[in-house]
C-alpha cells in the first residue's frame, strides 16, 4: 500500500492541550467482553476512548481502566445518561475525582427515545464548567448556533451528532455539519449515528476535524475489523477534504480529449 | 445507623471508607459522592450521619 496518506502532508490533531496523531475517538459502550474491546481499540488505532461513570458493579470482573491502560490510550470520562446540567456537572467533578482529568465529554440528554441532547442544559453545563477548569468536549445537535454558542462558552470542541446515538443512521445533515466546520475556530469532531466507513468518511469529507463513534464498532459483527474499516475511513475522509474535490457537474466532462481524433 | 450505599442500606457503616470497601476492594478509578456531593478521597475517613446516601462510581463501558 502507498504510504503517502494523511499524515505525510496532516497536522496531528490538537485539542485543548493534547495533540492526537489519530482522528478517530472511541466510546466504549455496547462491546460484547472486555478482550473484544481491547481489540477494536487496538485495530481503530485511537488514542483516546470514552468511558461512563456508574456505581461499582461488586460482581464485575476486571475493569476497563485496565483494557484502557494495557492498550495505551487516554480516557475521556463522559457524563452519559445525565438529563441535567446540574446532574452533568456532578458526574464530570466525580469522573475528575475517579480518573484524575480535567477532561469530559458532556453529554445532557433531553429526551429519552431520540437521546437528542437538552440545548439549553447543556450550554449551562458546559459554562459551568468552564468556569471550573474543565476541558469540555460536548456532545451537541447538528445546530450551528449552539454550537458557535458552546465555542464561545470556552468549550475545547464541539461534537455535533451525525444522528441520534446508536441509529446507525450516517450523516442526516451534512449541510448543516458543513456550516459547523465551516465556522468553528475549536475542532468540530462528528459523535453519534455513525452506521459504517462511508458514514465516518463523509463526515470527515464535510470538514471534522475527528469521528467519535461506539455503537458502529461495538456492535459490529467483527467489532476489530469494523475498527479497522473506521480507522480507514477517517484517514480516507480526512485526504479527500485535503485534497480538495472535484466541484460537481450537472453534465459529463471528458477526461480524455478529442484532439486528434481518428476519422473513422 | 441507616446508612445507604448505592441504593441499598447497609450495616456497620461508619466512615466512606467503610462505604466504599463494603463494595468494592479497588482504590484506583473510584470516586464517591455523599448525598449528591463530591467527597475528595482525603475526606473518605469523616464520620457519616444517619440517614446518609452513599455512591461509589467507577469506569464502565459507555459513551
């Protein structure tokens, strides 16, 4: 395989402090064992995946503190299954208690069927903590104003969904992604209803900066190999957008000329 | 002493160091929260109240 991709010509990824070679995040729910997850992370080559915090399970074997550890990447505690900005903001000061970081990607759900997030509770979150020395990373609707508003709360990215969490459903709103690359100065990193490679890759055409997806690859039915198509699409995705496209046309354009055509 | 730890009322709970090793023996990765509030591991020996909830948390799958 050539080996010019990406990252010959890419700049590595920067958020906040960090900087990541690779552009794609991954959640963790839904793996089937801890050996499973291991070895998606290993074949998604991310360096960075998300976890939830939750009461300790006394029956549980092994953590995945120690998958997270074996495999060398960085944990990036989130707030999920929180409703409220003040339920939000307790989880993410229990999660820097448990795990020591100052990151967290916010998530305030606002609705149980769709999981879409609340708007107005999670700028009030992610203000809130802010102002406390978090890095926050929110998990926000496909809206180009929230997430300007977000940015301008201080938050280090913004991660607009591509559809609901776990539909699998791909890109709803590419036009909407579009704007949100187009304007945001903190990187925008598509999170949520990614379905297959395609999806990833699309969104990383339109402009993000990174792919947070879960569901996608744990759900998979080889969950590393999906790991590994996702760890294509997203470098796949990120050459085109810098490459630059072709504009579309309505009509055909030879690529071979007339010139010097025979008379036959 | 009625003491709740994640939900289910426990005996002999005296301190949140107590609370948190009636659950699990892990130190690293665990965070506790007192009747909604962040407890700092260099406060877990504070005696606890009647009536008090307890949450231990750690890392689990998600997101």
């Amino acid at each position: 395989m050539d080996q010019r991709t990406t990252t010959r010509t890419d700049a590595d990824l920067k958020i906040a402090d960090k900087t990541f070679t690779s552009r794609l995040i991954l959640g963790t729910g839904g793996a089937a064992n801890h050996a499973q997850l291991a070895e998606a992370i290993t074949a998604s080559g991310t360096e960075l995946v998300t976890v939830a915090l939750r009461r300790v399970d006394p029956g549980a074997s092994g953590s995945i503190l120690d998958v997270i550890e074996r495999c060398g990447v960085e944990l990036l505690p989130n707030t999920a299954g929180c409703f409220t900005a003040e339920q939000a903001v307790r989880t993410a000061k229990l999660a820097r208690e448990a795990f020591g970081t100052d990151w967290i990607k916010l998530e305030v759900i606002g609705d149980e069927d769709t999981l879409l997030p609340d708007p107005v509770e999670l700028l009030d979150a992610a203000e809130t903590l802010v102002a406390d020395g978090f890095t926050v990373l929110p998990y926000t609707s496909d809206d180009p104003v929230l997430a300007r508003r977000l940015e301008d709360a201080g938050c280090a990215a913004v991660m607009p969904l591509a559809a609901p969490i776990g539909t699998g459903l791909g890109v709803r709103n590419p036009h909407n992604l579009a704007l949100i690359c187009e304007h945001a100065n903190v990187p925008v990193i598509c999170d949520a209803g990614i379905g297959t490679a395609s999806d990833a890759a699309l969104a990383m055409e339109l402009g993000c900066s990174a792919v947070l997806l879960a569901t996608a690859v744990t759900r998979a039915a080889d969950p590393a190999l999906m790991a590994a198509a996702m760890r294509d699409a997203v470098n796949a995705g990120r050459a085109a957008r810098l490459a630059g496209r072709i504009p579309k046309r309505h009509l055909a354009n030879a690529s071979s000329s007339f010139d010097g055509m025979a008379d036959l | 002493m009625n003491i709740e730890v994640n939900g289910e009322a426990r005996e002999g709970i005296a301190t949140i160091t107590d609370a948190v090793a009636a659950v699990t023996t892990a130190r690293r990765g665990i965070a506790v929260a007192l009747n909604g509030e962040v407890v700092p591991r260099s406060e877990w020996d504070r005696p606890l109240a009647d009536g008090d909830a307890v949450e231990v948390l750690t890392a689990t799958q998600g997101g």
